[in-house]
C-alpha cells in the first residue's frame, strides 16, 4: 500500500467528489439515499455547492487516487448526520473507512455536536462497521428513498463532548 491521505476538502475537489460519488452509486445502488441517474446529471455548480455547505467532506487518496469517501452536515439541532460513506472495493478491510470516520467524528467533535447517520438494514457488513466505531441502531427505520422497497436505520453515536 502506498500513501494514504485522508483530510478534510472544500468546493475546488468537486471534481473529484463527483467522480468518487458516482463511482460509490454505482457500486452500491441499494446503499444510498440517491441515485446514480440523479446525481449523474448534476452540475459543477451542484458539487461546489453540496461541499461549502457548512458540514464536513472528506476524501481517501491512495498515491493521489480517490479511494473513500464521506461526509456530513446538520439535520437536527446539535446534531451532524453522516452520508456518503464508500470505499473503493478492491481497499475495503484497510482501515480507509475507519480513517474517513474518524475525521469527519472529530469535526463534529470540534463543533460540539453528536453524530447520526443511517444504514441500509440489509448491509450487515456497514451495520458492523459502525458498531465496532461506537454507533448504535436505534430502531427508527424507513425506507431508503421514496419509492423504494429497502429501508434504513438511524444509527447514534452515544455521548457528548465538550465544546
């Protein structure tokens, strides 16, 4: 494994969040709460925006290639909810999404807010995922996107921090 590198990015890697986003819905379709038919049609503008929105985005470079991905932004008051999560199949089981996790917690952490995020209850592996991160399910579900027959879980991470 070459270098990795997991931080924090604004409105000018649009490009490479498009890419990496599209790439993610297209590999997992039943994970998300979009499409990879809506969000191929977005705009520069859309990417840019969906960045400077206030809430954290962070990309996994492996030797510069995006590998990971995720990202957050406030939902409820005090809390920061956690969306986009992937990794780069062939890079699952190296500790990329747990890296990507890590930062885009401790943002919330800086921010004073709790984290929430939701999971497709039939993704056992993601579900176990976010339980050995601390994150427990709550019971709440719904479905994934309207219309759609998969559902999803909201999913807490206990505690609250300092500010």
């Amino acid at each position: 494994m070459g270098s990795m590198d997991v931080r924090l990015v604004g409105a000018d890697a649009w490009q490479t969040w498009r890419d990496i986003r599209l790439r993610a819905l297209q590999d997992a379709p039943s994970a998300f709460g979009s499409t990879y038919e809506s969000e191929a049609g977005f705009t520069e503008q859309h990417f840019r925006e969906r960045l400077s929105g206030g809430g954290p985005a962070v990309l996994a470079l492996a030797d510069g290639e995006p590998v990971g991905m995720g990202g957050g932004f406030s939902d409820l008051e005090g809390w920061v909810k956690v969306v986009a999560m992937w990794v780069e199949p062939t890079w699952r089981g190296r500790q990329v999404g747990a890296r990507v996790l890590d930062l885009l917690v401790g943002w919330a952490r800086e921010h004073d807010l709790r984290v929430h995020l939701d999971v497709a209850t039939d993704n056992p592996l993601a579900r176990r995922f976010y339980q050995r991160f601390g994150f427990a399910g709550t019971g709440q579900t719904q479905p994934l996107r309207p219309g759609s027959a998969y559902l999803k879980e909201r999913m807490v991470l206990p505690g609250r921090w300092p500010g």
